[in-house]
C-alpha cells in the first residue's frame, strides 16, 4: 500500500472536515475495495452525498454496491428531487424492488426489509436444498444463514436454519426440519415494536409477510441495532425538551436547530409565564414577608427535580416494554410514597437550613420555627405533586395517543412551577397568617 | 395442545404478577420445549430467579440449556453466595470457560464474548473445513457463520465467512480465501466502544482477543442489541438527574429506588440552596421594587430548559461517536450563536408581556420600558449562559474522566439558576437603578 498517499483511518479522521467533493476525491487515494468498504459503513446520509457528488459515469459502479433496502434509505434520504439522479443507474429488477420499498413508511417493518432472501420448497429434500441455496448464493441475498420456505403462491409456510439444514440427514425433506412456529411481523409493524419483538424473542432474523401471509422481505439484526440507536436518540431529544433532531447533530444546520429547540422553548416560557400571574396573586405575601421569595426558587425547582426522575424513568420502562397502560394505577401509586418519603428527606434538610440561619443571623425572628414547618410542608407537598405529575404524564399522553417522551423534563418542571407556587404561598398563608395579615 | 391449561401467552401476560414458585409450577402447564424457548428468552435475572427455585433434581437440565456466556450472564445477576447451587450443575468443560469469563467485568469486551466459536486451520482445503465445520456444529458454537482460522498457538490469522467457504472453489486453501484485514477487539475493550465498533463496520460477530492476538471468543450483534438498549438506558436516567437503576423499574425495590434517586436530589437541592443565599443578596431589590420578584421562575426556568436541551444533545451525540473531545470548541462557539438567538426570541416575547400589562393594568408606571429592556436582556443572557453551561458541561466532564451523561438536566439547570438571579438582579441594578436606590 506504500503507493497511496492516505490511509483509510486518515480518511475516517478527516470526514467531518472534508466537502462533499474533497470527501469524493480523497476515497481516490486509497485501493479500491478499502473505499468500497468504507462506503458501505457510511450512514445514508453520507452515502447519498457521496453518490451525487461523484461524476456520473462512476454513479453506476458505486450504487450497484447497495442491495436494495440500503438504496431505498439512500434515497430516503435526500431530496425527491434527486431521485432521478440515482435510479436510472440501477439494474431493472433492483429498480422495481427499490420502488417497492420506498412505498412503506420509513420507520415501519416494509421500509426495514430486504427483499432477497434465501427461499426453499417444502418438497426438496436437504441435498438439493443445499445446491438450490448455492445458487442463491450468487445473487445478492441478505442472508443464508436462515431460508424460507414458500408455496407457490409465496405464501410462507416455515423456516430452516442453514445450521440445521446442514447438519440434518441429506434425504429428510424441508417441510420435515422446517419450524412452522416462528415469530413474524406484518409489513406495517411500527419499527420499534418490531425492535421489542426481536430482543424479546432473541431473533437473528425476521420474516415480513403482509396481511394475506406472503412473504415480502426479511429484516436482520444489523438493521434493529440502528433502530434501537435511532429510538433512543428520538427519545433522549424528546426528554431534553425538544423535537427529535433526525439528523446527526454536526450535521443539522443552524435554522433548523433553531425550530426544532425553539418550537418548546417557546411553549415552555409561555406555560411559565403562568407563575409570574400566580406570584402576582400573591403579591402581598411578599411585600409583607420578603423572606418568603428567597425560598421559590428552592422549593420549585424540587418539584420539577422530582418531576424529572419519574418522568424520565416511567418512558423508559414504556419504551423498553416493561410497563404498560395496564401497569398506571400501580406505578403512580408507587410514585406518591416515593415523593412522600423523598419530600420528606428534603423537606427536613430545608427545615434544618431555617433554624440554622435563625440562629446564626436571626433571620426571621419569632416565625422561626413556623417558617421552617412552612418550608417543611412545601417541599413535601411540592416533590410529592412532581412525583405524581412526572409518572402520571406519560400514561396520559400514551392514553391520549401521543408520544410518552413528550413528557419531558423541562415539561413537568414547568407544570409542577406553577403549583408549586400555589402550594408555597398557600401554606405561609396558613401557618404564617398573622404575620401576613395580622 | 389441547390438554395443556395456559397457553405460552398466557404465561407471558401473567409473569410479572407470578411469585417465583408460581413461576416454576406456570412452566409445567406448556409443552416442554416451549417452556424451554420461553426460558432462554428471557433476561439473565429472570433466569436466575427460575433456576434458584426450581427444585435441584430438575436445575441440571435447564442449566445446560444455556451457553456458557449467558451462565456467566446468570451468575453474576445473582448474589455469589447462590453460586454453589449453580455451578456444580454445569459440565466440567462449560464450568471451566464460566469461571474463566467471571474473571471479566460484566460491562467489557471480555464479559460479554462467548468462548465457543468456529474455528479452522490455514492449510485446510474448503471441502475439509466444511466436513471439519460440521463435526464442530454437534458441540454448542455460537454460529458457523463466522469461522476463525487459527494457529497451533490459538493466535487468530484470519476469518472466513461461511458463504465465502461454501461457494468457494473446493480446492482453495482456507488461507488463501481468509480475510486478514478483520476488525477484532481487545479482551478487555468496555462494552459501549466496542457497540460502537459494530454500528460502525455493520458487523454481526466481532473475534476478542488477549493482548497477544489469541483468540479468546467472539461476540455476536445480537448481544450488542442489548448492550445499545442498556447503555441509553443508563444514560437516559443520568440525564434525568439520578443514578442509573441497573434493575427494571418494576423490579427494582422501594429503597433502592429512595437511594438511587435521593442521592442526587439532595445534591441537587444542595446546590438550589445557593439561590436562597444569591436572592438575599439582592433583598433590598425585592423590597423596593417586587414586581421583580415576580419574575424569578420565569427567567430561570428559561435557562434551565435552554441548558437542558444543550447538554442532552452534545451528551447523545457523544455517546453515539458523533462529536469527540476534540470538536469541544465547534460545537461550543455553535450553541452560543443558538443561545443568542433562542434567547432574543423569549427575549422579545418577554418584552411583550411587559409592554402588554402596563397597558392593561399600569403595572410598572413610568418604568415599563425600562422593565421591558430588563427582561429582554436577562432573558438573552440567561438563555446564552444556559446553552453555554449545558454544552460546555459535558465536555469538562469528559476531561475529567467523569461520564458526560451527569450533566442531567436538573444539575444544569441548578447551576444555571444561580447565574440567572445574578445576572437579572445585576441588570435590574444597572437599569433601574434609581427606582431601586433613588
């Protein structure tokens, strides 16, 4: 390799740095089947800037590499008006194939798939069924490791590990090894419960059939760990307090990260301005006890704290499928006594600051220890609400039909601000009444 | 199936509410081999559960059913003192390479890899190494699918897919269709590098290696399924400002719940305390002008969420390899362009609610522009100082060595409560300071 003037870890360094077209030019320094490779690790983003910026005659060699679920991405994946750049440099099968597949939805079990997988007759028997499947080896199949086995009609009827088929007696028949319990997925399943199915069953590979049980593609593991990753990063964006980016962060520009982060923070600040109407009502309290604001910030921020941790862990366990809409009474129930016994943890701290500062600097005089069963209660009352609040949420959006995740930490926080105002100046109002009003 | 009671569903829908002898007694009422699909399906805590309680006549043959990296899996899920009614149970090869993979963490390369993998010898020609491959399918192997050719002193040479063996010409030499140029990792690799590793080649077995290039075992995508599922989760919960649960929600007891979550809420409460102490500063403030304080939760809150949606971002994308230590100064200068931006929007429509009120209720007198311009610039600066912690956190954590993921959205937003009253009061001070001090 000593003739080439760049490695291909030198070419993973730079790629960020590089323009479309020094990114095309620098692949020209490494040997050819090392630049394949590394195009085919590309995300489908890079490889689509990739296939439109080389020149037209290198197109065909370099999209040919794709089989035909990865095309569809590519094309998934830049603008529409693009997609005459691409396919016309596709063999004719592949062409109706790519076709096919970008009629699904993206995120669902029909856009996932590949549509070359290893078939069988249920009447061969094992040797021929090993020659049929070397054949299949010289077409661009997905998989031999497991084969299907169909009718004519391409109606599913089992499944064959290559493992078994191999190490089975040559003259059994595939309908006698074959498993007819296996687990498949219809070509509509959303990908992430499809991605539910795969770790709870361990599959390597999935069958998708439509609604008549035709077999239509397969989707592999390779492809749910990209899911998992993408589902994840949906719904760590969505608990931050934003919409989901779908686009690597470098790579998002400056205009749309301005929508995506300030559609929310608009939203937020206009929940938000709730508390300065709420501490408007209470205007008197603080102009009589100015001590009292010193501690809103404190108090209310327990509350979204609180909120946070439970909102934060109920969409998790729902993402993962460990608890469902069944599961709320249970979970929220849960949740109270937690917020009581963590309420009462920092509300007892809170208490301790009071009399500390009474006895250091006689801050608040005679109120002392009513000041701090003050600041005692609130903080009860206000992790207590957050807690209720931060699992409740999620079950109310999942209920409602929207997406859990919108649940978000700055959300809660902001809901639980508001009452936890309310509750604050309430409670003075009660245990400080002469005080306020005497 | 007729005369079983509960169909495998069944089982499913009810197994969270079964106790651990109903769980055993359950698995008698399906047929045998379907339990024992159920059985490996489930999670390493799950099965330990169920194999501590079935009674020790029948635990040798559910043990057995599970490859040596899952018994490892089991074990280490369980308390060590329930070790010896485990071990004994296993084959004595099987409880060698257990005990050799205990000696691994749990959460590196080493931990997670299974030490039975195909393997061949470089001078083999491919019509022996199918035969040779078949005798090995009769043991337990992992796959066949990746085989691994290997040296007399087990130093791995090169791999070989089955496909490539299986359509190579029969004569060819094992050595001459290898690939030498594998991705493999160090024994000792953590598990989320190493998931990295597999997203980025789209690989689906990786070989792990000792420091001397002996083969030790290989991993396979479907245990990185799990790894990618774990690791967001853990991250997810950090961000929701708590120690990660390492136990589902559902089974994760009251007070270790109380001491997962209480720890950081102290801490964070803790810090929140410092805003008690900044307002007392600026007491004189509140007195003379009160309507000020009616504005605290909403400027700091807006920093809080600004922050949060910062920190979760540049903490996804470096858990995804997005962005690295490197790209700190980048991404920093970015999102205090995004800060100034975001915050001149809130900033505006704070300004508005001012401008609104006094002409609907004269709330500030001849001061209202003046609040207005106090708002807006609080609002801006806030908001910048907010994007600046949140993203600028996670990257001295990192420096640290510390995970970036403690960079939770409650920890920014009580650090970037407190800057905000500083930086509201000091502002007011400037704009408003003969109302204030006239």
């Amino acid at each position: 390799m000593a003739e080439y003037l760049l490695s291909l870890e030198d070419i993973q360094e730079l790629w960020p740095l590089l323009s479309p077209q020094e990114k095309v030019e620098s692949l020209q320094f490494v040997p050819r089947h090392l630049a394949e490779d590394f195009f085919l690790s590309l995300s489908a983003h890079d490889q689509a800037e990739l296939l439109l910026n080389v020149p037209p005659i290198d197109r065909r060699s370099w999209v040919r590499l794709l089989p035909p679920d990865d095309v569809a991405d590519v094309l998934q994946s830049m603008d529409k008006t693009h997609y005459e750049d691409v396919l016309p440099y596709l063999d004719d099968q592949t062409r109706k194939e790519v076709s096919a597949l970008l009629a699904y939805a993206e995120d669902n079990a029909g856009g996932l798939m590949n549509p070359r997988f290893a078939r069988l007759r249920p009447e061969m028997n094992l040797d021929e069924a090993i020659s049929y499947l070397k054949r299949q080896t010289r077409e661009q199949i997905e998989t031999i490791y497991y084969t299907y086995v169909l009718d004519e009609q391409q109606h599913l009827l089992g499944v064959v590990s290559f493992r078994e088929l191999f190490s089975g007696k040559p003259d059994l028949k595939v309908k006698d090894i074959m498993r007819m319990d296996m687990v498949k997925a219809l070509d509509t399943m959303d990908q992430e419960a499809l991605s539910r199915l795969f770790t709870k069953y361990n599959l390597l590979a999935m069958p998708i059939v439509d609604s008549e049980n035709r077999l239509k593609g397969i989707v592999t593991i390779d492809d749910i760990v990209d899911v998992v990753n993408e589902e994840a990063t949906e719904d760590i964006q969505k608990l931050g307090g934003m919409e989901a980016l779908d686009t690597p962060y470098l790579k998002t520009s400056f205009f749309r990260m301005i929508r995506k982060r300030g559609g929310w923070l608009v939203v937020l600040f206009l929940g938000e301005m709730l508390t300065a109407s709420a501490m408007g009502y209470f205007e008197i309290h603080i102009v009589r006890a100015v001590f009292l604001a010193m501690f809103i910030p404190l108090i209310i921020s327990s509350g979204g704290n609180s909120g946070s941790q439970a909102s934060t862990l109920v969409i998790r366990a729902m993402a993962l499928g460990e608890i469902g809409f069944r599961d709320w009474w249970m979970v929220v129930r849960r949740e109270i006594f937690v917020g009581l016994t963590l309420g009462s943890i920092l509300g007892a701290i809170g208490f301790l600051r009071v009399i500390a500062w009474q006895g250091l600097f006689d801050s608040f005089g005679p109120y002392a220890m009513r000041v701090g069963f003050t600041i005692f209660g609130s903080l009860v009352g206000v992790v207590t609400f957050g807690t209720l609040a931060g699992s409740g949420l999620p079950f109310l959006l999942k209920k409602w039909r929207l997406d859990p995740a919108s649940a978000s930490a700055p959300f809660v926080a902001t809901l639980v601000d508001v009452s936890g105002i309310l509750i604050y100046f309430s409670l003075a109002g009660i245990l400080l009444h002469d005080v306020l009003f005497g």
